[in-house]
C-alpha cells in the first residue's frame, strides 16, 4: 500500500481518486469544494485543507485540474503541494494544460528533486470510474517505470510518446481534432435541419458514411435529439484545449493555421453562450430548429 494525494474532484478526478481507494492505498484528497469528497471520505480517504497538507509524507501526488492558472496554483502556490512533497516524490499531472505549462512545471519540480510525468488522459467519466482511461504520458523512461504502479489504477493504455511535454502535445493534438470534427458536425447538422431533410435518415447515413468518427458517433444523435443529459465535457473546456492547441501551432509551424482558428472561434462563442453546458448544445447557437418539447 502505497500513500497517494489526489487533487482535483471533478467529473473526471473524483473516479480516479476512487480509483486509488479500490487499489488499497492510503488516499489523501483536496478539492475546492469539500461536498465533491465526502463519499470519499467515507471510504477511508482523509480530507486535507489544503493542496500542501494531501501532499505531506505522499509517494505520489496526481492532479486533475482545469487549466493552467489551476495546476501551477495547486503545485507551486503559497499552498501547493510542492511546499511539502519529499525529494523522490512522484508527480502525475493528469490535467490538460499547455505545453509551456507543463515544461516550466517539470523544471520547477524537478529541481525540488520531485519526478514528473506529464500524463493527460482521454476518456469519458465512466472511463475515469472503472480505471479505463489512455494515458498519453510524457516522461524519462526510468521515471514512467517507477511511476507505473500508480498508473495502472487509473489508466488501461499507457501510451508513452516520449520525455516530458510530448504527451501534453498529443493531448492537444487530440483535442483539437475533436473540437474541430464536433463544430463541423453541428454546422453539417444544422444545415440538414435548415433543408428540411429527415433527420432519422441523416443519423443513418452518416452514422454509417466515412465521417462517422467515434466523436461524430457520440454526438450526431445527441445533437439531432437535442439530449444532453449525459453532459461530460463542457463548451469553456473545449475551448481552452482548443486554445492551447492554437498556440502551440503557432509556435511549432510558425503560422495561425486555419482549422485550429476556426475551431478557437466556433468554441468561443459556445463558451459565451453556454460555458458550463455540454459542448453539443454548440448546435443550438447555430440551428433555429426548435428542440422537442
């Protein structure tokens, strides 16, 4: 048995924080809001008031939070948890940040004598739940082998792409692509329902055309139904992954590439409108077809 803070308890953090409770270890969580733990605590984890106090005496510390601004406050605030990690120390920075992020973060880190592996996940929350989620990880090869036990709980797939930064890299690629394949069904979608065409008979054919991608798949029928219900990735998420990957084209290639823009632009304005909604309702700003009652 191993000790392992968790910081972050959202949708996708809370499963993987069990995830480490059903391993057998000693589970110490933070979160902005205690109520996201509670159910965790009844299971054994042990509350910490702070990102400092999970961290205290921890082999490893594993973070899912939001963005940037959020992991380098949970790492290297007043109250991060880098103030109190031991030298040895394995750090698992599961968020999806910039690539910029995660490289000054390895160095801050590293020269703590703390290990650190970028390691952004995919994989809806019932992935996160049952331990099932692809890793794309970012390491030295001797750090991912030592870190591997607290791998395997959360995560099905390792894929290891390289040392530190790559695997945020191909997190960015990922979720660009998604932005991108999602805003152009919603505009696809809408323009079908504009036409009057038979919108059971658009999911058929594209659900069995060479479009259908798995986020295609996931969200045609959601979209055409107007069901949201399962909401799991909102519109400001997207839009930040989207954002960061934009940048970093930006600097790979030298110029703002096209797809990446639009993608930026379709998001933000779904992140206007709908922030904390699921990121298919996209559909609604583009659409005048009024949802089923």
């Amino acid at each position: 048995m191993a000790r392992v803070a968790f910081i972050g308890l959202g949708r996708m953090g809370h499963g993987m924080a069990a995830r480490y409770l059903d391993a057998g270890h000693a589970v110490a969580v933070w979160n902005r809001s205690k109520a996201k733990a509670e159910d965790l605590i009844v299971r054994g984890a042990r509350w910490s008031t702070s990102p400092a106090d999970a961290a205290i005496d921890a082999d490893a510390v594993v973070t899912m939070v939001a963005d940037d601004d959020a992991s380098r406050a949970v790492w290297l605030g007043p109250d991060g948890a880098a103030a109190t990690m031991r030298v040895g120390t394995i750090a698992i920075e599961c968020s999806t940040v910039s690539r910029d992020h995660a490289l000054r973060l390895s160095r801050e880190l590293n020269a703590r004598g703390v290990i650190y592996l970028d390691c952004p996940v995919t994989g809806l929350p019932e992935a996160a739940a049952s331990g099932k989620l692809t890793l794309l990880v970012g390491a030295d090869a001797a750090d991912l082998e030592r870190a591997r036990p607290f791998l395997t709980p959360i995560g099905s797939t390792i894929r290891h792409f390289g040392p530190v930064g790559v695997g945020t890299v191909y997190k960015l690629i990922n979720n660009l692509l998604g932005a991108i394949q999602i805003a152009g069904l919603a505009e696809g979608l809408a323009i079908a329902e504009q036409a009057g065409l038979d919108m059971s008979l658009v999911l058929e054919a594209i659900q069995g055309g060479v479009a259908a991608s798995p986020q295609v798949l996931r969200h045609a029928p959601r979209m055409i139904a107007r069901n949201f219900a399962d909401a799991s990735f909102t519109a400001a998420l997207r839009h930040k992954d989207a954002a960061y990957a934009l940048q970093l084209a930006e600097q790979l290639l030298g110029e703002r590439p096209v797809m990446a823009q639009a993608a930026v632009d379709a998001y933000a304005r779904a992140k206007a409108a709908l922030p904390d909604e699921d990121e298919g309702r996209m559909i609604e700003l583009i659409s005048r077809r009024k949802p089923p009652a």
